[in-house]
C-alpha cells in the first residue's frame, strides 16, 4: 500500500496554478487502492480522478469483440438516467416498470410466435447467462418430476457460449458437447439425436453461435427430436439460446421457422443488450406457457396488493435497462428493427467481403446471419490471427483473435461483430488499416496468445 493513499499529501514545490480552486488536486491527492482513504473528497475532484483513470479503457464503439450495445440515443440516456434509481424488485413500490416489463414479455412472446403471447410466462433477467440459467433450471425440475433415476444431461454443441458450462457446473447437470469436427462449426439435428437418453432434460439450440455468428438449424434438431419420440417415446424440449439472433431473426429472416412455431421449442432467451439494442444489464427468458415452467421455481411477490409471480436468481436489479427496453420498442417498431438490423448485416458482408478480397484471409462466415463473422489467416501469410489483432490494436480496433474447442484447436480466427452504430465509413477506416497492415507486413509476436474468453 502506498504511504499516502488516498491522503493529500502536503503540496511540494510550486502549486500548480491551474488547480488554485481545488485544493485536493493541488495537493496531488492519489487515488485509494486498497482502503477507504480518511477523509472526503469534493465531488468534483472524486469524479475528475476517477474518469481520468477510465481514459485507459478501450473505446466502446471500437471495441469489435462485443455484442453489448455500446451507443444508444440521447433520449434513450435521459430516460435511463431517471429511472436509475428503481429497483426492478419493487413491483409494489415501481407498478408501472413492472407494468413495462410485463409489456416486453408480451411484445417479445409475440414476436416469436408464441402460440398465445398473454399466455406465456417470462421475466427479465441480467442477461442472457442468468436467462440461460433459468431455463436450464426449468429443464432440470421438469426431467426430476419425471422420476428418473440417472446423472441429468444437457446435449448442446461445444461452441455454446460459457454460461451453459456454468450451468451444468453450478447445477450437476452433465454437459453433453457435441464436438466440432472439419468444417462443422455448430450442432446439427444428427449429432444432437444420438447423444440423447431418457436423462437429457433438454437440447440447446443456438441462433447465432457466439464463434462464427451462424444460426444452428432449430428446425431440424427438433425435427429429429419428434422422430426420436415415434421411435422411443423421449420427450426432449428444446431450448433456443437466441442471445443475438432472437432480436435479428423476426426481423430479417422472417421465413425462417425457429421459435415457438416448433411445438417442441420450449423456451427462449435473448440478451435485451444485444441485438435489443439496450445498454448492459438486461435479458429476457420465456416459456411458451405454463406447463413448461414447473410452478415451484416461481415466486410470488407482493404487487398493487396481490401477487405477482417472479422467476429470477437476483433480487434487487436495476429498472433503468427494462424502461429502455421498452423504449427501444416505442421507438422503433417493427420496421425500424428491420432497418436497424439490416443495416448492421449491411456492413457486416460488405465488411467480411471487402477483408475476403485483401488477399491474406478465409472467411469461415459472411456476416449473412448474426452480423457476426469470423476469418482466418491463409497458411501461407507469415503471421497469425493472434499479430493481426494486435496490429489492429495499435490503431484502437478491439478485434478478438481466439482458438476454436476441442477438436478445432488447430483453427484460430478473429470474429468481428457488427452493431448498431458501425457504420459504413468506419467498416472502411477498418478496411484500410488492416489493408495497409497487410501491404507493410505484419510482424509475427514471438508467443501468441489465446486468452479470449466468450
Ligand atoms: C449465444 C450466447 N448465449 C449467451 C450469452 C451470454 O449473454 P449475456 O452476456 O447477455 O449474459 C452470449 C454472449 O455473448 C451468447 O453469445
């Protein structure tokens, strides 16, 4: 611990002239990193010396690895801002966010299909993982209420994101991984089928993969679940992690059948701070009806004087994400998410082929589903994905180079995900600076690294 942390140390040599007004500053007053300092700071000196120290975080709008939305309008702002100080518990206290948030369920359950949108049970969460989460726990009471004796599994492709491993860690649920294998990058009806037994509370089925932006073929998976019940009477629900694609899919896919139309599709969750277009912290989970959530795991609270059934592993969260949420609905309307994601996937292909055409790289996807690709280095280019992500670096893009699991550990790309805000003109600021990293060689780093964690 330093001697003075946290303290104002006497001022030494001349006073800085342009801190006359704040004494604390002039004293050189540093930062507390280990215990409370002794005495109070004005606020301004506390807020000047805690932004300075962000300015080492990354720029958002440049950072190519997330999926989080990282700019939302100024009204949008404004009225996160007012509502930052409820809390999402307090349905009695804050009736009419409860009220909102009950509105998203409907509006969500109705834009994917649910057979009676009034009726289905849903929630807002965190986040797609405790979503993911709830699901699962809702798959595990349903598979133990049916008697079974075994060790509970959960089939899913290797390339589910990292909160359905801690699902199965945290609830003793074997995780069944379908590997990669060559060119297979996610699951498929085949692979997921066989790995299936009278323990498996559930199939995962993922639209859009967190590695390469694909959509696994919902359809099919279940397809080949219904002919496992003709075959052996296995009722196996399906749950679709759609943490980006449940809110790109209605959209811009609307053809494509992978929500509640299939009957076997239990439940559904998406990260309202995804593709929902909304800052961190919010996430939805729904069930397409009663049956499908066992009514144990649902707790009442008091709400208007009666009772409101809430299903969720936090208590206190913040209201501010479920009224933007809502306001992003307002806002937009069908039509507008059209065009909002449309223009993401816009400049995610006209991104993917323009790198495809340097030369170096092989696109493993186009950015055609999520806005969401993955490319890697050509055998032959002299560096790896691991130099390029740092070069891209050394101009402020945040592009993630990563190894693929088991199986494909030999494949490493690098993934770019298109947002809302990555615009055209930024697509080819980026096209001329990996252009021109290419042109003037790209110096191989002695050790790579793989430390990218999805
Ligand atoms: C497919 C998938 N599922 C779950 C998650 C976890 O989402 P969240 O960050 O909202 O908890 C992600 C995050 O990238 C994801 O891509």
């Amino acid at each position: 611990m330093a001697l003075h942390e946290g303290k104002q140390p006497a001022p030494h040599g001349g006073m800085n002239p342009l801190y006359v007004d704040n004494p604390a500053l002039a004293a050189g007053v540093t930062l507390p990193h280990t215990r409370l300092g002794d005495d109070p700071l004005p606020a301004d000196t506390a807020l000047r010396l805690v932004r300075d120290e962000l300015m080492l975080d990354g720029n958002a709008r440049l950072n190519l690895a997330t999926f989080v939305t990282t700019w939302m309008e100024p009204e949008a702002d404004r009225l996160m801002a007012e509502c930052v100080d409820k809390n999402m518990i307090d349905k009695d206290e804050y009736p009419q966010t409860a009220e909102l948030e009950r509105r998203c369920v409907t509006i969500l359950a109705d834009l994917w299909n649910a057979p009676d949108p009034t009726a289905v049970m849903g929630c807002s969460t965190t986040g797609s993982s405790e979503a993911c989460m709830l699901a699962g726990m809702a798959f595990k009471r349903r598979w133990s209420k049916l008697g079974r004796t075994g060790r509970p599994n959960l089939v899913m492709g290797a390339n589910v994101q990292v909160c359905w491993e801690k699902f199965c860690e945290y609830w003793e649920v074997e995780p069944r991984l379908v590997p990669m294998d060559g060119d297979r990058f996610h699951l498929t009806a085949d692979e997921a089928v066989a790995r299936c037994d009278e323990n498996t509370i559930g199939v995962v089925a993922i639209l859009g993969s967190t590695f390469d932006g694909s959509y696994e073929p919902v359809a099919e998976i279940t397809a080949a679940l219904d002919a496992l019940q003709e075959r052996t009477g296995l009722d196996i629900p399906v749950h679709v992690d759609g943490a980006s694609g449940a809110m790109i899919a209605p959209f811009l896919d609307p053809d494509l059948v992978w929500d509640f139309r299939l009957p076997r599709v239990a439940s559904i969750n998406t990260s309202g701070h995804k593709y929902g277009l909304v800052y961190p912290g919010v996430g939805w989970a729904i069930w397409r009806d009663k049956a499908a959530l066992p009514e144990e795991l649902v707790f009442n609270v008091n709400y208007l004087g009666g009772d409101m059934p809430t299903f969720a592993l936090n208590f206190s969260r913040p209201g501010a994400e479920v009224a933007a949420q809502y306001y992003t609905f307002v806002r937009l309307g069908r039509d507008g998410f059209r065009a909002v994601q449309q223009a993401s996937r816009d400049v995610a292909t006209y991104l993917a082929t323009g790198i495809e055409a340097l030369g170096p790289f092989t696109l493993l996807t186009r950015g055609d589903q999520l806005p969401v690709f993955a490319f890697t280095v050509k055998p032959d280019a002299g560096y790896t994905v691991f130099d390029v992500s740092r070069r891209l670096r050394e101009r402020g893009w945040l592009v993630p180079a990563y190894t693929f699991p088991e199986n494909r550990t030999d494949l490493a790309v690098l993934r770019i995900v298109v947002r809302n805000g990555f615009t055209r003109d930024l697509a080819d600021l980026l096209l001329a600076d990996l252009g021109r990293a290419v042109s003037e060689g790209i110096v191989t780093a002695p050790a790579s690294g793989t430390a990218f964690h999805h």
